[in-house]
C-alpha cells in the first residue's frame, strides 16, 4: 500500500468513526467515549500524515509510534461500545476490522522502519 492509500484510510477511519459518535445516544457513559473516541480515530490520520512529513527516521518512527497507540485506543473504544450494548455490531464491525487492519501495517512499518534504521 502506498503513502496516499494509506492517508485515505486512516483518514476515512476517523471520518466513518464521526458519523458512529453522532448517531450515539446523548447519555452519561456513552458521551465520555463519545468524546474519546473520534479523538483517538481521528489522531490516526493526523499522525500518520505528520509522520509522512518527518525527515529523520527517528521522527517517523516516533510519529508511527503514536498512529499505533491511537489506533489501539480506538479499538478500544469500539470494543467498549459494543460490548456495553450501546452500538450494534453491525455499526461497529467494519470500524474494528479497518482498526485491526491500520494496526497490522503500521506495526510492519515500524518494524522495517527500526531494521533499516537501528538506533546507535
């Protein structure tokens, strides 16, 4: 997958995670996800477009670093509204599977990345 394949993924994430938090209910539990939630999807594409940026290794390697943290916690945050009953999985499912998916290419990146470019 090349650089703006995955831009337009990370960034669809966080667009398709917008539209799940605006159509939650507007009650106790479910408006603290809703808070975190699509900052945390919405920090995958902003990172990874951060990190496209960065000149030295180490500075992609470190902004990588976060899209995997952040697409992490939006797998989370998925998990606990389907798991709490407040989404269906049909709402939640393709959200998780793209989720997973980021997950896995950024964590090979990151370890292609680190191989060619050992910290001395």
């Amino acid at each position: 997958m090349n650089p703006d394949e995955f831009k337009r993924r990370t960034k669809g994430l966080g667009l398709a995670v917008i539209k799940l938090v605006d159509s939650l209910p507007r009650r106790g539990s479910v408006q603290t996800i809703g808070t975190q939630l699509p900052r945390a999807a919405t920090s995958v594409g902003a990172n990874y477009r951060a990190a496209c940026r960065g000149r030295p290794a180490a500075d992609v390697i470190a902004k990588l670093s976060v899209v995997l943290e952040e697409v992490d916690e939006t797998a989370y945050w998925l998990e606990l509204l389907l798991e709490s009953g407040h989404a269906s999985a049909d709402s939640i499912d393709d959200l998780l599977t793209e989720a997973h998916e980021i997950t896995a290419m950024t964590v090979a990146l990151l370890k292609t990345l680190k191989a060619r470019y050992p910290r001395p």
